[in-house]
C-alpha cells in the first residue's frame, strides 16, 4: 500500500471511529447498515476457550476488527478455527513460537484470553514482539505483575487495552451520564454483588497457580470496577471478610465469598459481595441525594435491564463483545478516547485494590488506598 492511501486510510479510522454513534442511540444500527471501507484492527486470539470462542463469534459482526490469527496449544482447534474463519496457516501459533509473530504484517494486536497466571508473560512477550495487546480482566494475578506489564508495552510503545466490556454498555453508560450532569446528586453509597456458584471442582478457576485466587480475580473485580465507574471515584479504603464454608473445594488461597466495604473520598461509601457460591447475584445498586440507579443483571452478557428514578432504561442490546471490539479498534487506530478508561492503568487500579482486599481479609484491619 502506498504512503499516501496508508494516510488516508488513517484518516478515515479516526473519522470513522470518532464518528461512530453513539451505542446509546438508536442510529447505531444505521451504522452496520452502511458500507465501511476504513482500516481494520487485524486480531490474533491466543486462548481458543470458551471466551475465546464467544469473541471470536462475536466479531464476525465487526465492521473495525477481524480475526486474521490463532494462538493456541491444541492443534485440532487451530485447524477448526482455520476453516471457520478461514485463517491462512502462515497466522497459526502455539505457545512456544508466538514470538515470531513480530514478522506477520496480518496481524496488528493479540487478544489474550487464557487462565489469569499467564497473561504476565504472554502479554509481556507480545509487546516484545511489537504488537498491541488487548488482554482479559483481571489483566494479571497481583498490581506488580501489572505495573510490569504497562512498562513492557510502554517500552515497545504498542497499546495495553484490557477486556472491560461493561465499559461499553448503553445502560452503564447511560447512568455514568447521568451522574455526572449531576441529575441525581452527590453519589451516597453503592451495592456490587457479582457471584455464581462454580462447578467442576478440577477446573483452572479453581487453583491459584493459573488463577491467583478465587472468586475476586473472576467475578468479585466486576464489582471493585463497578464501584468505580458507578460512584466515578477511586476508593481511599477498604475493609474486607472472607466467608470459607468449602475449603475442600476452595483450597488455601482460593476465596469462595468476599465482602468487602470501600469509602470514597466523596463520602460515599461502597458494600460489595464476590462468591464463587451463590446464585443469582448479578446486581448494582447506586444510591444518590436526588435519585436511583439499578442494573439487574448488570455484568452478565446480557440484555443488561435496569432502571433509574426517572424510570426503565431502555437502551438497545448490542453483543458486548462485538462493541468492545469496535470501539478498541477505534482506540487502537483511530486514538479515541473512550467515556470509561480501558487501558492498563485502569486495569492495575483493580489489581491494587485487589491486594488491598486480600491483605485486610488476612489482617482484618482496614487497608488504606492511594490509586
Ligand atoms: P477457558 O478455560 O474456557 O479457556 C482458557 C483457554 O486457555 C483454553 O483454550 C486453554 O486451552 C488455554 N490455556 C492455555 N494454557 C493453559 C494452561 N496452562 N492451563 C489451562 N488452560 C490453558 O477459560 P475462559 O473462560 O475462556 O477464560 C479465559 C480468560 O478470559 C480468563 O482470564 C477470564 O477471566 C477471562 N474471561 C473474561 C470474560 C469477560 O466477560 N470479559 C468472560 C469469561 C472469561
């Protein structure tokens, strides 16, 4: 491609990302009804589970980004993979050989989805090899191992973007803008609960070498992020109390439920519940001087449904991760500046209270913050 089509190709990105509507707004779907021919964010998966599976469906309906690569240690789902999506093999990789990836013009970023213990040093090695990393939350076990990985990518001047696909969610949205016109008030206190009850007792989630913990790394971090999207301020403390009722099947260092109370500089104040062993809790509650918000599901893949004082929300549903993948192609390529933060810092704010929330469970003290 020559230089100048290259220009203007880039050009377009930026329009077009800049001029995406909002996924609010019912002119989306005006968008996917119109041709694009802007530049595309070619994405490799390495990870081909059941994440993997469900980003790799959903991007077929992306106009921005595409599936050009695989990374995997199981050759039989690569070559499913490649007939699906019709992935040359000169974009397949394993585990041993993805370094070399720096060599392949097809694929601009890597999208790390495998068990939490492992996206330090994937992460760290696709940056070396030049290529923009998106990465699934937690985006590592503990805030060093992420501040590492923010360095990596920083040095090799490529992009560290993080799976936070509720940070793209028409009813979040909808109620962060709200709060901040300031049509509900001074924010007073708001309620996470984010669990499940888990199964297989044998799977990775449930061992803290490739998890680095239990239900907090998993679904807990739903509600530590919630609260700062929700409340739209970093907690200044926090205490927490663990609750074990299976230690066979949650061993040492694998938590089954959290609670876990932040304060804010604001004055308000944060009750939160993480579980690997209830049903049905999928709920955020904000609670403000002039009004309400709920989200209940609020995580799940959705629909999301919820309500504010003014009554429903009734933004459309749109595939999380189809959205996520359209608009970090537009953050990668077309530098726009997303209403909620996706990158590395933001993610490293989770691991630090994360740490913060294991350290007051095994001190029972109150933990202080500085993020
Ligand atoms: P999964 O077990 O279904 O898939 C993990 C993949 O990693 C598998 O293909 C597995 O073969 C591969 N893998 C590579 N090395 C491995 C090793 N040493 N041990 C075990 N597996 C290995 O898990 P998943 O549900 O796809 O989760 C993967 C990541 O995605 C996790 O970090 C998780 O937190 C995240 N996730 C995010 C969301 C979201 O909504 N953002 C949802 C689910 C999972």
């Amino acid at each position: 491609m020559n230089s100048r089509r290259d220009f203007l190709q880039k050009i377009t990105a930026a329009a077009i990302a800049f001029h995406l509507p909002s996924y609010g707004s019912a002119s989306v779907g005006e968008f996917y009804k119109t041709s694009y021919d802007g530049p595309v964010l070619r994405v490799a998966i390495m990870g081909l589970g059941s994440y993997g599976t469900r980003v790799a469906e959903a991007m077929q309906a992306c106009k921005m980004a595409k599936l050009t690569g695989v990374i995997s240690g199981t050759p039989s789902k690569i070559k499913d993979w490649q007939s699906k999506y019709n992935i040359p093999d000169a974009n397949c990789y394993d585990y041993t050989n993805f370094d070399k990836i720096k060599d392949n013009p097809d694929i601009d970023a890597v999208y790390v989805i495998t068990p939490n213990a492992l996206h330090h040093d994937q992460v760290i090695r696709v940056a070396k090899a030049g290529k923009h990393v998106i990465c699934e939350k937690p985006m590592a076990i503990n805030a060093r191992e992420g501040q590492e990985m923010i360095d990596a990518c920083n040095k090799a001047k490529v992009k560290l973007l993080v799976g936070y696909r509720m940070h793209f969610e028409p009813k979040t949205l909808e109620i962060i803008r709200m709060r901040k016109e300031g049509e509900m008030g001074k924010v007073l206190f708001f309620q996470g609960l984010c669990g499940f009850r888990i199964g297989d007792p044998t799977q990775w989630r449930l061992n803290k070498q490739l998890a680095g913990g239990g239900s907090m790394m998993d679904i807990g971090i739903y509600a530590i992020n919630g609260s700062r999207y929700m409340v739209g301020e970093e907690p200044i403390w926090v205490t927490a109390q663990e609750t074990k009722t299976n230690p066979e099947k949650f061993k040492e260092g694998v938590d089954e439920t959290i609670q876990f109370q932040f304060g804010f500089p604001g004055g308000a104040v944060a009750s939160c519940l993480s579980t690997y062993n209830m049903s049905n809790l999928d709920r955020f509650f904000l609670d403000a001087e002039k009004g309400f918000a709920e989200l209940l599901p609020s995580t799940g893949y959705g629909p999301i449904r919820g309500k504010t004082h003014k009554g429903e929300l009734t933004q459309p549903h749109i595939t999380h991760q189809t959205v996520q993948m359209e608009e970090m192609s537009g953050i990668i390529l077309g530098g726009k500046q997303p209403i909620v933060p996706v990158d590395g810092e933001e993610a490293l704010k989770d691991l630090k209270i994360i740490d913060a929330i294991y350290l007051a469970v095994k001190t029972g003290k109150k933990v202080d913050l500085k993020l």
